[in-house]
C-alpha cells in the first residue's frame, strides 16, 4: 500500500474514533415534545411574549416588575416566555436555556424558570443541577437531559423567531404581535403595561 494513503487512512480511522468518542460522551435522552412555555390564561386573546436571558443583569433586574405587571393581569392575559440567550457575552445563558425546558419535561418550568432568575447569573452546571434538585426534579435524569444537548435545537427555534422578529437585545416584550418599544428599562415597562391595558380594551369591544 501507498504510505501516503496508509497514513491518510490512519488520519481518517482517528478521527472518525474520536468523533465516536465524542459521541459516546453524550448521555441518551429523549426528546420530549412540550408546548411553548406559558402562564395566565391560556385561552386569552391577549398573548404577552417576553424575550429573555437568564444571564442577563437587565432581565434579573426586571423581572420582579414583569411579574408584577404578570400578577394584575393574569385572568386576561395569556404570557409566553421566549429563549433569547445572548451566548456573546453571557456564557452560561445557553445552557440555562436548555436547562429550563428540562425542568419543564418534568412539569417544573416556571418554578425553575423563577430560580434561574434569583441565581443572579451564578448559572454554571453545578448550579443547574442544584437548583432542579431544590425542586425535586431527579437529578440523574435532568443532569442527562443537559449533557445530551437535546433541547438546544428547541432554545435555536426561539431564538431565531426573535431574531426574525428584530429582537436584538433582552429584555424584548411584544403584546399581541406589536413590539413594546423604549429606551430606559423603567420606560419600557410603563409601555408594556399600557400596551397590555389598550390590548384588553380593544378585544372587549
């Protein structure tokens, strides 16, 4: 045989081993089909959409308002909450992405989702795993569901539907499909809850 080609073939039986290494290293875990995460009420003709990181000091600062404006109008509202990690500059958003619709296989989203936000951005894996074992979530199973790196195509789809959309930074909140626009955060959330009142006004009509 040729050296170059046996050489070449050497190349090639390496690679592709690692790439079965690689492989391998990924624990099995089903993808299971969940619906987009909400809360309020699911039948409402108002639909509130959030776009958010947990890793993001604007989000974290936030989101006692959110849900506060969350709270005064959960009868007429229906609140969709949507992944938009900025995985540039905060390098654990993604995987605190994914980490959220695991909670959610086990029926725990909003809990985790509410305690990825108090971690003020402390979201490394060890962190993950103890925050869905605070809530009972079995450790084994979710701990398998991030390494496997099943829900990452579910986080993609979110994203690049804010991206179509013109999202560009988070927090970005839109109220039946129109964007809530500002420049401070404190403007932006005195929109939203305009919006939100406007919105109801006219589906009552």
């Amino acid at each position: 045989m040729n050296f170059k080609i046996l050489i070449a073939a050497i190349i090639l039986i390496a690679v592709i081993a690692g790439a079965a290494v690689l492989l391998a290293a990924k624990p099995a875990y089903p993808d299971i089909a969940n619906p987009q995460p909400a809360k309020g009420n699911l039948e409402a003709k108002v639909i509130v959409q959030e776009f958010s990181d947990y890793q993001c000091p604007a989000c974290i600062a936030t989101e006692p308002y959110v849900e506060a404006i969350f709270q005064e109008f959960k009868d007429q509202i229906k609140f969709e909450y949507k992944q938009f990690p900025l995985t540039q500059i905060h390098n654990f958003a993604l995987t605190a992405s994914e980490a959220s619709f695991c909670a959610q296989d086990n029926g725990k989203f909003w809990e985790y989702h509410n305690l990825l936000f108090k971690a003020n951005g402390k979201l490394g894996n060890d962190s993950l795993v103890s925050l869905a074992k605070s809530l009972g979530i079995d450790q084994a199973k979710f701990t398998s569901c991030i390494y496997s790196g099943i829900k990452e195509a579910r986080v993609q789809q979110d994203i690049a539907e804010g991206t179509s959309l013109g999202v560009n930074g988070t927090p970005t909140f839109f109220v039946n499909g129109e964007k809530v626009q500002g420049t401070a955060l404190s403007e932006i959330l005195a929109n939203l809850k305009a919006k939100i009142r406007q919105k109801i006004s006219e589906v009552k009509q």
